[in-house]
C-alpha cells in the first residue's frame, strides 16, 4: 500500500456574503496515496477548485467556515497556523492554476519567480536556485532553457507559461500536486503536451496529483480516481474505468454524453444538460440535481446518501434509481439518442 | 461524383469569396516609427462559402484563423487580395460604404466576459445594432425581447446588467446581438471555448438550430476538431497564416491528408480511458513558430514526424485529391496511388489567372481549376 497523503474527511466550506452564506463545499471525502491521480471533474460552481485552494489553506478568510478535516500525512491543515502552512504550502503540497496569464506576475521574469521558492524553502543561494530553475525549465520542455530563464512572462506563449507554472509547481519536489483546470485555457494540441507532462512527472517525482477539470475526456487518459463534484458535494465517486464504463449517477452520464466525440459517428444533435448550476445560498431542496435532471420522481425530494449501490466496491453515487433502471435509461444519454 | 474542384452544387455564386487574401501586420520601431518587420498572419489564403453552409476554420492559436475571421468581415483591411460578398469586392471599402453591409455580416467573439460592455444592460446591448441601423424605437425593445427569446433568454433580462448572468448565458446575449439585423453570414470565434462542456453542448445545438430557422452562413472558428465537426459542412485547417488543409467534415475526419490535421485530431481527447490508452497520440512538439519569420519550405516541417528534405526546401502546393479535398503537403496520408496519380496542383499560385478564371467554367471537366472548392 502507497503512503496516504492526503485525508478529507466531511470538509464544508462556507463563505459569507451580503446576499446569504455560500455553501461552496458541502461534504466532501476523498483519499489519496503517493502516486496516485485524482480527478476531480464537474462544472463551473460546483466547489472543485475551492476544494482544491482549501487543501493548500488559501480560501481562509473572516468570513470562511470550515468543517470537517483536511489531514496531511496526519496533520489537519484546516488548524495550522500561518507559519506551519506556509511550510507545506509550496514546498510539500503545490498548485498549477488555470489561468496562465494572470497567475504569473508579470514584472519578474520567470526565473525569479521559481527562484522564490527554492531559496524561501530550501534556503538556496541565488546561483543555485537559478541553476535548478534552468533544470526545471528544461524538464518541463522549455527550449533554450538557460537564456529563457530571464524572459518576462509576455515573452513565452500561453503553453509555455503554463510549463513555467508546472516548473514553479515542481520546484520544491512536492509531494502533492494540484493542477486546476491547467488546460482549460490552452489548445488541445499544449492540452495533450500538458496532460502528458504531468502524467510523466508524477512518475519522476513519485508524487500525488489532483487533477481538476470540467471535461471528463481530459482525465479519462490519466486518472486512476475520479470524483464528480454537483453543487458543493460528491455526486459520484469511482475508479476511472467503472465511472467511464459504468456511471451511475445522471449527472455523469450529462457530463460524458456532452462531449462531441471523435471516435463514433457524428451524432445529429449533441445531448446537453440543460439549465445552468444551480445558485450555491439557495440550492434546491433533495437531490441537487433533481431540477436538472431528466428522470427525477418522487422520492427525489430526498436527497439521496452518498452510498454504493453497485456491485463495485468503492463505486458510490447519489441516486434514487435502481442499478437496473439507471444502465437502461442512461445508454441513450451516453448514445446521445437523446438530446435535450 | 470525383471530379476535380466541383464548385457548383449548390447551384449559384458562393455568398463569400475569399480571394488570396493576405492580411500583414507591420512591426514598427525607432524614433520614427519605420517598418522592420512584418507579422504574415494571413498568407495567400482563398477559399469560398455557399449560402446556407458552414465553414469550420481550424488551427492553433497563432495560425491566422481569427484574423482571417476579422479580415472576412472587414474589421481588418486585407493587405493583399480580394474578399467578394455576395458577388461585391468589399476588401477595399472605407467605413461609411461598410455600414451598410455590417448588416448583413455580423461576429460572435470568443470571450463572453470581455465582448459585453460591463455598464450596459442587456436591452441596450443587443439594441444598439438596430439603433445605429435605425429601427424605430418602439420597435427595438420588441425585437430585443424577440431575440432574447430566440436564443434561449427569457425577455424579462431586458434590463439586467451582464455581470448577471453566466458565461453560458453571456455567450447567449452575444449570439443575439450578432442576430439583431438579421444577417447573412456570422463569424464566430471560438464561440464555445471559453465555457464548460456541459454548456458547450447546449451552445452549439443552439447555433444549429438558429441555422436552420433563419437561413444563416456561418464560419466557425475553432482550435478544437472535435467542437467544429458538429457545426460543419466543410472545413478548413490552417497553419501559420496559410491554409493547409480543406475538405467535407466527414472525410477530414476519416481521411486526413496533411499530417498537421492528422496530429490536430489525434489531440482531441477521447472520453474512453481504454481507447485512450489504445491510441497512438501524436504529440506536437514546441508551439506554431513565429509568423514573422516562418520557416522555410513547408512551415510545419519543424514539427512534422514525417518530414524531408524537399519539406525544408519547397513549399508543397496545394493539391486537389478529388471530391473538393485540398492539401498542401509532400508526403500526404491516406491517399492510393491512383489517387495521387490523379491528383492535380490547384493553380492557386498564380494570382492573375485565379482572379480571372474564379468561377470555374467547365467544372465537371475532371480538371483542378484555380479555386476548387466544393460545396
């Protein structure tokens, strides 16, 4: 058994606002072991990269309350202190952001900003921070490496700002790393580069690595887990093939039948799941997903246990329907027979 | 069928002509400003668009798509070439005789933060359109509420501001100005790439049925093969500034002739863990190279797996293979002898004649005229 890093255990994330309190996320529980990939998948507004920023203690504020616990090797994030954090934070645990333009500071060139934290965390002087940026520039694919090291960041394009965040994310050897949304803003041809980078340095490193995303094609390749965030909670919960092949929650089955697909023939309407995420101060009463949701009925005014209900240990989701009902009614979902 | 550079299947002029069109942009330095450089975002470029069809325009950021979109409907001046609407050259025209024509040509941008005016309510951002045109006031907020309908709104957001609403929602607002004058052709860039897919699904189907319902042409500009292969009829794959790839959807996606395309495909990613894993993916190295000195030769034998000498050297012309599918490539994919036998170079290198002789005149001939396309 790998060592287990990290341990959400009931995390709740709460915000106050003028307009009422935010329940970004609602109970949470998940796991993950030295090199594991963890996909956290669902869409905007449904709490995965405020899960994400909790792990790392950026979402603490006056107005934020938490539940729950988040463990670290054992030691609950959610009660450290400034200091103790800041130990993790970076050095042990890391994060690349979506958005490669804004998280960059653009009056430091790249190398000072990965030079930042090996000399904070490893006490480095400044040549050999600058060497090991020049080495991690070069691992993750930046040509030219030792005179690119003191480019601004307007001077690399969006793919390479994106492996100057990755080498950033690396550069302390962390033993978790989390990427939110680190292709969304990307095209699919850095996409694939960017997956592909990550998925080797995972193996590199010996690292963990929680991969969000709203798009299930882009974790199908590399996630050994996968949780399906709806509304702050874990609508399902499942090893990658089993939530691929067998997914039982509607939500899921939205999320899959929505990508236009290369590998069948073209489908002559694209299934969509319709109406927007639901408001997160006044969401719906039982299942989160019933006003969405194609095949709610009565007993849906209930919310639904996060429980496992197929034969697959370990394979939990939110739904009222049978195991029968749901692979029926689901195929001409994911056939995309029926389109919303 | 098989005949080379089919063009009249539709019957009729294409609705838009795009001519080798060049758009350039000059880099300009020193005290007094003087050209040292120039950006070739758009080189050589000619294709058509039929009425009633749509146009994918594919290729990764840097390519020239989105100023080739801009260049179509005259946001951008083309520095070379001609762009013909509806049988008029309208790539020279000044501000005051566009007007008119931004009726008929309208564009739906990429990102539904930044293309609506924060301070502006939604009924003054789809009316302003019908005000510069001007519609009789009474009438704007009827046919704001109309559009607002039509594109899945309801009329009551008339008076909300953008910030209210999703991107989603936003994309919605921006397709419904865009359809405001009801007009020809609409250009959309990266219409959906900004939003998630669930969203992205809902998007596209609608752009479909706005198709249908209202007759319109549209050019769908997309980084993305999986996204366009949805909307499309025809499309279009360029590479730094020229058009490499142009084919009938379908038969790009089973049989595509220039590597580039083939890579572009094998990127999109498949939601199928054990296809997936199956896959041979062909992983592009490096970015697109700078359009201001483009490589040599054949401009993506950098990157290319299956490249030659000859790709470093000589510019592959672009080829008809028959059924109105053009490539531009030494060592094209999926082609039989006899097909590469037959294949013949699109005479597109020859501006003066390709002006001339644009609208084919013996199209069944079994010969590549100067701009085969098919419709």
């Amino acid at each position: 058994m790998a060592e287990r890093l990290i341990e959400v255990k009931g995390l709740k994330v709460q915000f106050a606002t003028e307009d009422g309190i935010v329940r970004a996320v609602d109970g949470v529980d998940f796991e993950l072991s030295r090199g594991q990939v963890l996909g956290i998948v669902g869409e905007s507004g449904s709490g995965k990269s405020v899960t994400a920023m909790t792990l790392l203690g950026l979402t603490r504020d006056r107005n934020t309350r938490f539940e729950g616990e988040v463990l670290y090797k054992g030691r609950n994030v959610l009660g450290m202190n400034e200091g103790e954090l800041q130990e993790v934070r970076g050095n042990e645990m890391s994060m690349i952001f979506q958005d490669p333009m804004t998280s960059l500071n653009p009056v430091y060139s790249v190398g000072a900003q990965i030079c930042e934290a090996i000399q904070i965390h490893e006490r480095a002087d400044k040549s050999t921070a600058r060497r090991r940026a020049v080495d991690l520039l070069k691992q993750v694919g930046i040509p030219n490496a030792d005179s690119r090291v003191d480019n601004y960041p307007h001077e690399f394009s969006g793919g390479m700002r994106q492996r100057a965040m990755i080498a950033m994310a690396l550069a302390c050897n962390p033993d978790v790393l989390i990427a939110d949304e680190p292709t969304t803003a990307l095209d699919v041809t850095i996409q694939a580069q960017i997956i592909e980078l990550i998925d080797r340095l995972k193996d590199e490193f010996n690292s963990a690595v929680i991969l969000i995303t709203h798009d299930l094609g882009v974790v199908a390749e590399i996630a050994d887990e996968i949780i399906v965030m709806y509304a702050g909670r874990v609508v399902e919960r499942a090893q990658t093939r089993d939530l691929f092949y067998d997914p039982q929650m509607p939500y899921t089955w939205g999320l899959l039948g929505s990508i236009p697909r290369l590998d069948r023939p073209k489908q002559e309407r694209l299934h969509s799941i319709k109406g927007t995420p639901p408001s997160l101060i006044r969401s719906p009463t039982g299942c989160k997903f019933r006003p969405r949701c194609p095949h709610a009925f009565d007993k849906c005014m209930e919310e639904p246990p996060l429980e496992n209900r197929v034969e697959t240990p370990g394979h939990l989701d939110r739904c009222w329907l049978s195991v029968a009902e749901k692979r029926q009614l689901r195929e001409r979902t994911l056939s995309g027979e029926e389109a919303a | 069928m098989g005949s080379f550079g089919m063009n009249q299947s539709n019957g009729g002029d294409p609705l838009l002509d795009v001519r080798n069109v060049k758009t350039y942009f000059p880099i300009r330095k020193g005290l007094l400003q003087r050209e040292v450089a120039q950006v070739h975002a758009v080189d050589d470029v000619t294709l058509s668009v039929q009425e009633g069809e749509t146009l994918g325009l594919v290729g990764e950021s840097g390519c020239g798509k989105s100023t080739l979109g801009r260049t179509i409907v005259r946001l951008l001046e083309p520095t070379e070439g001609n762009v013909i609407f509806e049988g008029r050259d309208i790539s020279k025209l000044g501000t005051r005789a566009l007007r008119p024509l931004r009726r008929q040509m309208q564009m739906v941008f990429q990102d539904p933060y930044a293309s609506l005016n924060p301070r502006k309510r939604v009924g003054s951002i789809i009316g302003t359109p019908l005000k510069i045109h001007g519609v009789d006031k009474s009438e704007q907020r009827q046919r704001v509420q109309e559009l607002l309908e039509t594109v899945g709104l309801s009329p009551e957001h008339y008076n909300r501001f953008p910030h209210e609403f999703s991107g989603g929602q936003r994309q919605r607002i921006g397709v419904a100005r865009a359809l405001a004058l009801h007009p020809k052709l609409i250009v959309a860039d990266e219409p959906v790439s900004a939003l998630d897919v669930s969203i992205q699904s809902q998007m596209l189907n609608l752009l479909d049925d706005l198709q249908k319902e209202l007759s319109l042409t549209y050019i769908f500009i997309a980084h993305d093969l999986g996204v366009v292969r949805h909307v499309s009829n025809r499309i279009a794959v360029m590479y730094l500034g020229k058009l490499v790839e142009l084919s009938p959807a379908e038969e790009l996606y089973q049989r595509p002739i220039m590597p580039y395309t083939e890579a572009l495909l094998s990127a999109v990613p498949i939601p199928d863990p054990d296809l997936s894993h199956e896959r041979e993916r062909i992983v592009l190295q490096g970015d697109v190279p700078s359009p201001i000195n483009p490589p040599s030769g054949c401009r993506f034998h950098p990157r290319c797996r299956y490249m030659t000498d000859i790709c470093r050297e000589v510019e592959p012309p672009l080829t008809s293979y028959g059924n109105g599918h053009l490539a531009a490539c030494h060592h094209p994919l999926n082609v039989d002898k006899e097909t590469l036998a037959r294949a013949t170079v699109s005479e597109r290198y020859t501006p003066a004649e390709a002006d001339e002789g644009a609208k084919p005149k013996t199209p069944a001939k079994g010969e590549a005229h100067p701009i085969p396309e098919s419709g």
